[in-house]
C-alpha cells in the first residue's frame, strides 16, 4: 500500500511538472529544441563549452532537462562544483529521477565526496530497489575500502538478479577471496568463466587459488 501511494504521489508530481513547465516556457519550442540540437552537435567535436553557452542561452530554472544536459556539460569541462548545482536542481524539480542522480554521482566523484555519491546510490536503490546499476557502484566503493561485508552484501544482490554476468560473478568471488571464503571464490570464478572464458580477472582468481 505504501508503494502504491508512492507512485501515485510520484506520478501526480509528473504531470504537475510538466503542465508548470509547458505554462512557464518563456522561448518556443522552435527555439529551445535548436539549442538542444546545436548543443549535442558541440559536444561531439568537443566543444563543451560552446554546448553549455547554447543551452544557458535559453536556461530556466524550472526546466528538468535544461538542469540536467547542463549538469553533464559542465562535468565534462571540469567545472564539478557547477555541474553538481545543475544536477540538484534537476533532482528537486523530480525527486523521483534516477538518472539525475546518476548524473550527480560524477562531479560528486570528481570532487572526491564519496559519502554525497553513496548518498545517492542508496536513494537510487530506495526508488528503485534492484537496480543493479547502483548495487555494483556500491560494492566497488566498499571493496576499495576493504569493507568486504558490506561489498558481499551488494555483489550477492547483483548475481541473485543475473546469476550468469560476469562482472558481477568476479567481483563477488574477487570479494569472498579478500574475505577468506576460498571454496565460494573458486566456484564464482569458474562461473564467471563460463560466460567469459578468457576473462582475465576470474583467470587471475583462479590462479591465486593454485
């Protein structure tokens, strides 16, 4: 029941959005649509800057995807602490956007505040509670800091969802192996390789266990 009022609530704040942002559009479309346009052409050559300069040209602050294409602009020219602003913005115009957050995650890595990347894995996993996405991200955090507990826990998620990905069969059995879980890490790592049997991480594993 408490779902289902979420993603009513979820959806009502949708379709508020959206009839906001289509009553407060001060351009036309004509126009918002040729700076998005010109702004994709400038990111591939490379010219993130000139990308964002036609994107601010026509900025709202009410505008979900204008905050989020500048987000990702602003990361790519190295300018973290702006692309973080655009970002949050994108997220408190739709707290429910999984891939702002997603996108937040970059300058927040960038700047080294691992504790506001966690923070939006774990609110990516409340609002989508298998997105294997994030549950990996999160385990590739904890098994860099050795937390080989809290790594299991979300690697062990992952294979539970794709029994047979190999990412995730080798970092689980990578993780079991700094735990000490010998015996499961060479069973993972010969799954693993059974979907890939040249990979080079279960090889190594495997090797290890000698």
């Amino acid at each position: 029941m408490a779902i289902l009022k979420s993603v009513k609530k979820g959806a009502m704040l949708l379709i508020l959005f959206f009839l906001f942002s289509l009553s407060s559009e001060s351009q036309t479309f004509t126009e918002i649509r040729d700076a998005f346009q010109k702004s994709y052409i400038d990111e591939a050559t490379g010219n993130y800057t000139e990308a964002a300069k036609s994107l601010r040209n026509i900025y709202s602050e009410q505008s979900y995807e204008i905050n989020l294409r500048l987000g990702w602009l602003t990361y790519l020219t190295g300018s973290f602490t702006e692309s973080r602003a655009y970002y949050s913005r994108a997220i408190t115009l739709m707290p429910y956007s999984v891939e702002s957050r997603f996108g937040y995650v970059y300058p927040a890595a960038a700047m080294g505040n691992w504790s506001e990347v966690i923070e939006q894995y774990e609110k990516i996993l409340e609002i989508t509670p298998n997105n294997s996405v994030a549950m990996h991200r999160l385990g590739l955090i904890y098994y860099g800091r050795e937390d080989y507990t809290n790594a299991m826990k979300y690697f062990q998620k992952v294979v539970n969802l794709y029994p047979f990905d190999y990412d995730a069969l080798s970092m689980l059995a990578w993780t079991n192996y700094r735990a000490g879980n010998l015996r499961e890490a060479r069973v993972l790592f010969q799954k693993a390789l059974l979907n890939t049997p040249n990979g080079s991480s279960a090889l190594e594993g495997l090797d290890l266990l000698k």
